[in-house]
C-alpha cells in the first residue's frame, strides 16, 4: 500500500510563500495532485502534474501555485506565493494507485493576520 506524507505547512501573512512537500513510499506513476479543504467547505482540486510534467491549476491559484515533481525522489511540491487568506485550509496529496485514491494526512496552512 503506498502511503503519502505531506509537510511543509506553516502559518504565514497575506502576501507571503510556503512550499508543501508530498513523499510517496513507493513510485507512483500517474496524475499526482494537491487537494485542499477549509473549515466547512468541501474538499476541492488545486492543482495536478502527469508523470511526464504536465499541470493543472485552479483558477483560484493560477499564476500564484506551481505544481512540480521529483520522480526518482517520489515526490511533488507545491510552491504557494502571494497567499491570501482565503488560501488557509488543510492541504492534502493525492493519487490513484491500481485505480484507487490514497490520500496523505494533510498538512496545515494557516493565516496569521
């Protein structure tokens, strides 16, 4: 079973950057992606790469979230700029393996103002 560990997260002001980071335990080939939910809303898709290097984005993140992965690391990134407060939620990683989602724990972004 592959498990996915997200880190990275952290508090931060309007205006500044973090970089989440999602280690898979094994090789995971396919669409990788960052999810994130907030209090009382539903989880929703952020952003997503191929094996090949392809990306995806929300509109809400575009030109301020890069997606980008290490394959012979296992691993993604998300590189968040310009947050804003309605950007604080937990983030998750996430990939289908044998046609099923495995999902990490989340890690947490938090507004500090």
């Amino acid at each position: 079973q592959v498990q996915l560990v997200e880190s990275g997260g952290g508090s931060v002001q309007p205006g500044g950057s973090l970089r989440l980071s999602c280690e898979a335990s094994t090789t995971v080939f396919g669409v990788m992606s960052w999810y994130r939910q907030a209090p009382g809303k539903q989880r929703e898709l952020v952003a997503d790469i191929t094996t090949g290097g392809t990306t995806g984005y929300a509109d809400s993140v575009k030109g301020r979230f890069a997606i980008s992965r290490h394959n012979t690391k296992n691993m993604i990134y998300l590189h968040m700029s310009d947050l804003e407060p309605e950007d604080s939620a937990v983030y998750y990683c996430h990939a289908k393996v044998g046609g099923m989602p495995v999902w990490g724990r989340g890690t947490q972004v938090a507004d500090t103002s």
